[in-house]
C-alpha cells in the first residue's frame, strides 16, 4: 500500500518506526546492488555493536580479551595456613546492545573491501552516537575505501563538512577514495522522489546506478507502513513551518 508522500514519508521518523524501516530498507537496498553487481563482487551485511550505559550515558565499544579482576579480601588462616578468601558483594553494570547494520561491497577472490554503505539511524545523530558514528567513519575515510552515507532523518545533527550542504531535507554523501576530500553530495526535499546515485566500485570498473526511490517504495510497501501510520497525528518534526503544514495536510488528505 503506497503512503502519501512522493518521496520519503517524515511520519516514519516521527512515530518510531525507523528501526523497523531501517532493517527493511538495508534489505531491498542490498538486493538492488546484488542485482547488478558484476560476478567478481559481493555485497554483504555487517554490524557494529555498541554497548551503552543507559543510566551514565555512557557507551563502550566491545573489545574481546578484556577482564576486570576484583582482589577478595582475605580472612584468618586455617590450621593448615591456607587463608580463607571472602567474597565482597558488588552489583555489575548491565550495558543495552545497540546495533548498527551497514552493507560492504567486495571484490573477489580476495575479498577486498571495496565499497562501505551506511544508512544513518537516529542514534547516529544525537550523542554519544554521534561521535562513536564519526569516529568509525574518520576510520574509513583514511583507508582506499569508498564510503556511501544516505541520511534519510530530519532529526539530529548533520554529517560534518568543510561547506555548508546544499539546500535539502534529505542527503546522500558519495565520498571516493581517490577524490578525498571533496565528495558528492544528493540532496532533496521531503515534496520530492529519491534520486538515482552512483555507487563506486574497483577502477576500472564502472559505478553502479542505484534508484533509491525504487529501494524506498519497495521497503515501505513490503513492510506495510501506510497501514500502521497514524496519519491524523501532528508531524513532531523540526521542519519549517511551511513544510510541517504541507506534510500534515498530505497525511490527512490520504485518510480522508
């Protein structure tokens, strides 16, 4: 069932379902590269997980082969001179998982990662994800990785560059490798389709042509969200005045 926007519907964002869209989105977005990708690439799921401290605020990034060792205080000898160790009582810090899926292109038979794809979710852009977000993004941007960043939110704070973006709701950043610093930026409006972008591969080989507004349509028809959405809602959104109206009055509109 097609929602009633032309191109990315806000009320996704502002009623919660980003999760939800976010995995479905990846999926149809993965399935459009595969397609067309030539037999020597691949392109596959991957995840960050990120543990966070929900009271302190805090997160932490796993690391295996860590180890906090508690020294157990120690209490009378017996007769045969062994002490006895008596345990002290310490509650533990329970860490939330929050986990962050992305797509890699790679080219065999080496399995080289050629190509990195992120679609930014609203612990992106709000601390502390913003800055473990940037800081495994400044990580990729000094290796001969392409890196592909689609912020499809209105929420939370934008992606940092030396410019100003372009006027726009909603960015698509294509940053090659070989052209760093400088990178493509897409940008459009919430009354506007998605774009095509190109996708970098190996040179030479050519860039893939991606529509994102099949991708879009497709993951918001298959996981039904124009039947869950409650279009008569206020759009709490920081869209400008003119915009927020448009939006609601389009909602109401398509429930009239």
């Amino acid at each position: 069932m097609p929602g009633p926007f032309p191109g990315i519907d806000p009320f996704v964002e502002a009623q919660h379902y980003w999760p939800d869209f976010h995995m479905t989105f990846l999926n149809y977005w993965r399935e459009a590269i595969g397609d067309r990708l030539p037999d020597e690439y691949e392109v596959r799921v991957e995840e960050h997980v990120r543990l966070v401290d929900l009271e302190a605020e805090e997160s932490a990034l796993i690391r295996p082969d860590v180890a906090i060792i508690h020294a157990p205080k120690q209490g009378p000898a017996t007769p045969g001179g062994a002490a006895i160790l008596e345990p002290e009582t310490i509650p533990t810090t329970i860490y939330d998982e929050d986990r962050e899926v992305f797509l890699k292109i790679v080219h065999r038979p080496d399995r080289k990662l050629i190509t990195v794809l992120e679609l930014l979710s609203p612990t992106n852009k709000v601390e502390p994800g913003y800055r473990d977000y940037l800081s495994r993004r400044n990580a990729i941007l000094w290796q001969q990785v392409h890196l592909v960043e689609l912020d499809l939110l209105i929420g939370g704070r934008r992606l940092p560059m030396e410019r100003p973006l372009p006027p726009g709701d909603f960015f698509a950043v294509i940053a090659r490798w070989e052209q760093r610093p400088n990178c493509q930026v897409y940008s459009w409006t919430l009354r506007h389709r998605l774009p095509k972008i190109l996708i970098p591969l190996k040179a030479p080989d050519p860039d893939l042509s991606i529509d994102l507004a099949e991708v879009y349509t497709t993951a918001f028809d298959r996981g039904r969200y124009a039947r869950s959405i409650d279009y008569r809602a206020p759009l709490d959104l920081p869209f400008c005045p003119e915009d927020r109206s448009w939006a609601e009055e389009t909602a109401r509109a398509f429930r009239a």
